[in-house]
C-alpha cells in the first residue's frame, strides 16, 4: 500500500557566473555590510544584520505587482572567499534551499559564482536563475559606486 506524501520532490540546482572589477575583499563586504547590500540591493526592503553563522536576515522583493518575502540564515561566512546562506520564500514551496556565492580573485578583479541548490524543479524554482543573474549584474554594474 503506497504512503502518500512520501515521494521525493524534485529539486534543481541553478548556477550563475559573474565577473566584477573589483576586489574579492570588496565585493564579499557588498553582500556581507548591511549598509552597503541596502545600497545595490534596493529598491527591495531588507533587513539585514552582520554577515556571520546563524544570523539571521530578511528581504521583501516587489515582483509581478507584489511582495515576495525572503527569510536567510548565514551558514558559512569565510571573508573574502565565500557566504552560503538557507534561503526560503513562497517560490521555494517552503524548501529550505541554500545560496552559495564564491568570490575568486581573478585578474585584477573578482570571478563570483552563485549557486542555489535545493529548489522545486517548477517554474517558481526556476524563476531563481534570472532573478539572480538580474542581482549579480546590478552588482557587477553598482561595486564602483559602493567603494568608501
């Protein structure tokens, strides 16, 4: 007799490169600062502490005429080489996925890799890929202005 409820869900893996001219030092504090994430994270509301384990912090994202609420925990914080974090929203079913984002020196500036592992395998999951590549690249186009 079949359980319900049992069957694996599927889940994906989403994988977005970056280049960014500037440090490996610089663009981990971009992520990591509260002040400097809320300065090319906006317009969306964020709340976020210190970047170390089990700290806790909160995004809200205005999309497709409403508020998607985002709720992360640090679980590694290796300055200036990695952050990986627990992320779950709406868009993850209530998945508790995981962002890893890498930063490797690389000619002068930095080769970011972002990896989200542990999403539904559903059109909200895979919405992710062009959420992140949009976040990278504001990144990647605002890190000059964010120098103190």
């Amino acid at each position: 007799m079949p359980t319900v409820g049992t069957s694996p869900t599927a889940t994906l893996r989403i994988t977005v490169p970056r280049r960014i001219e500037a440090s490996p030092e610089e663009v981990f504090d971009a992520w990591a600062d509260p002040d400097l994430f809320r300065r090319w994270f906006e317009p969306h509301r964020a709340i976020l502490r210190k970047a170390a384990v089990d700290e806790l912090w909160y995004w809200e994202a205005d999309h497709a005429g409403r508020l998607w609420a985002h709720y992360c925990r640090y679980l590694r914080v290796e300055r200036p080489r990695l952050l990986e974090f627990a992320w779950m929203s709406e868009a993850t079913r209530g998945l508790e996925s995981r962002v890893t984002v890498e930063m490797t020196p690389s000619r002068g500036g930095t080769d970011l890799v972002l990896t989200h592992t542990g999403l539904p395998d559903d059109e909200r999951g895979r919405g992710h890929e062009d959420g992140w590549k949009h976040f990278t690249g504001i990144l990647a186009e605002k890190i000059k202005g964010l120098r103190r």
